[in-house]
C-alpha cells in the first residue's frame, strides 16, 4: 500500500487548506451531481473533502472510498462514519460499480506499468462518468504522464468519450 505525507501536512494547517486544485478538480463534477441519489466510488479519498463538498451541494446518494494511506483512512472512518471505507489500493477494493468514479491526483502515483490495469479497472466500476486528474510530466515535476498519453490511456481503458480540461497545473479528464 501506498504511505503518503499528505495526511500529515493537512492535519499541521487544521486540515482545512485543502489543495485548491484539488478541491477543484472535484467540484468540475460535484456541481453536477447537485441532489443526486447516485452512487459515487471515489479512489485516493484523502481525508473526505470530496464527500464533504458533496454534502454541502445537497448529494444525497451513497459515497464509496478507497484509500491506501492509513492516517487518512482513520480519519476518513472516524469523520464520516455514514460512508463505506476501504483501506487498500483500488486493485485490492472489495467495491461495486458505481455511477460516477473520482480519481482525484491519484495517478501520478501509480507504475507506468501498472496504469492500463489501474484505468481498466476504474472503467470496469463506472457506470456514467468519471472524473480523473493528474499534473502532466511535461507541464509539471510532479506529473507521470503526458497528456497524450493519458488520453491514449483512457481510451484504451474503455472510456469512448475523454473530455481534457487543462486550464491550471493539474489536468482533468471527463470520461465516459
């Protein structure tokens, strides 16, 4: 499992200044669930700002989490008791497909090798739509991919329509 130190650097800023970017690049979807009673798997939840954001535009289905940090787990448990939380990496979750998928700056984490399986999967548990981010290596040190090669990526995951959003340093890609 994947260790991270996020965790930790919100946790010492009262784990309220959440990455702009991050927040986001959730609400480019969350905004369109609205009081949806749809189903969400959100794969690399952090420490639930997506869940909480979601709440607070009025989402009224279920919220589904997989997250291999162990701190952000238990936090994740112990705050938002009402959702299912998986401590694991997305290969090993015992999830379900859901409506919508968020795989919010989660793939620059993971081998080179290993994305296919990671896309394919994230594709298999989609029903609608997904929401996928990720700095490109090009444009950012942080980044992994190319935005070509995510978009090949994405397509040969299975997602026929890949939407590319790249107006600030991480790039959201809106796949169904």
């Amino acid at each position: 499992m994947i260790e991270c130190n996020e965790y930790e650097a919100l946790k010492e800023r009262g784990l309220e200044d959440y990455s702009a970017g991050h927040r986001r690049m959730y609400e480019a979807g969350l905004v369109l669930l609205d009081r949806s009673k749809a189903s969400v798997l959100d794969v690399g939840s952090g420490i639930g700002w997506g869940l909480k954001r979601a709440r607070e535009l009025g989402f009224e289905g279920t919220w589904t989490g997989v997250e291999p940090c162990a701190a952000s787990f238990n936090y994740l448990r112990e705050t938002y008791p009402a959702a299912t939380w998986h401590h694991c990496g997305l290969t090993d979750a015992p999830v379900e497909a859901a409506d919508f998928v968020f795989c919010i700056e989660v793939v620059e984490h993971i081998d080179r090798e290993q994305l296919p399986a990671f896309l394919a999967r994230i594709r298999s548990l989609c029903r609608k739509g997904a929401w996928i981010s990720t700095p490109e290596i090009d444009r950012d040190p942080h980044g992994a991919f190319t935005r070509v090669e995510m978009v090949a990526a994405l397509k040969a995951a299975g997602f026929e329509n890949v939407v590319v959003n790249a107006e600030q340093w991480t790039t959201l890609y809106i796949c169904q």
